[in-house]
C-alpha cells in the first residue's frame, strides 16, 4: 500500500535552504523557470508516495524569485543530486492520483 499525504487549507509557505544530496524530498517544479524546489522531506525517503489534497500554497522559487499559488495537485517527490535549494534531480515521482 502506498503511503499518502493530503493537504489541506491555503498557505504561504517557504521552499527548503537546503537539500542533502541523494535525499526525496516533496516540493514542486516552478512554473517560471521549471527548477525543482522542496518544501519538506519526503517522509518515505523513497518517493513512493501519493500526494493530494485541495490545498494551495503560495510560494517563492529560490532560484528565480518568481512567486506562485500551487495546488497540492501539482506536487511531486523527487531525489536531489545536489545541497542546492533548487536543485538537480537524480528522479522525480510524478503525483499519483490519491483517491482522496
């Protein structure tokens, strides 16, 4: 059974200074510039992992400063290659339908 998280409600949120390298993570790719950011680790540590919700996040990308609403639908869970804030990604799973 795949593990799920559902968000809920709208928030400003803040994108993660840092990643560990070889770490999932849960973020979303900017609709400016298409880097990944993350939000929060992804508490699987595997990216397997549904992601839903009717939330909406208003966030700032830390690699071009563009800020956006995002739905929850639009999360993904990805590996970061790199400490950057917005980083390269060794894989990225896309969101799964949660049947939530």
């Amino acid at each position: 059974m795949t593990p799920e998280l559902e968000f809920k409600g709208d928030f400003d949120a803040s994108a993660k200074s840092m990643l560990v390298p070889g770490a999932w993570f849960i973020g979303f790719a900017c609709v400016a510039c298409r880097d990944k950011f993350a939000l929060l680790d992804d508490p699987t540590g595997s990216g397997n992992i549904r992601l839903g919700g009717n939330a909406t996040l208003r966030v700032t990308c830390p690699h071009c400063g563009d800020t956006r609403t995002y739905a929850a639908g639009q999360m993904l869970a990805f590996q970061a290659a790199t400490g950057r804030s917005s980083a390269k990604t060794l894989g990225k799973r896309e969101p799964q339908p949660s049947g939530l």
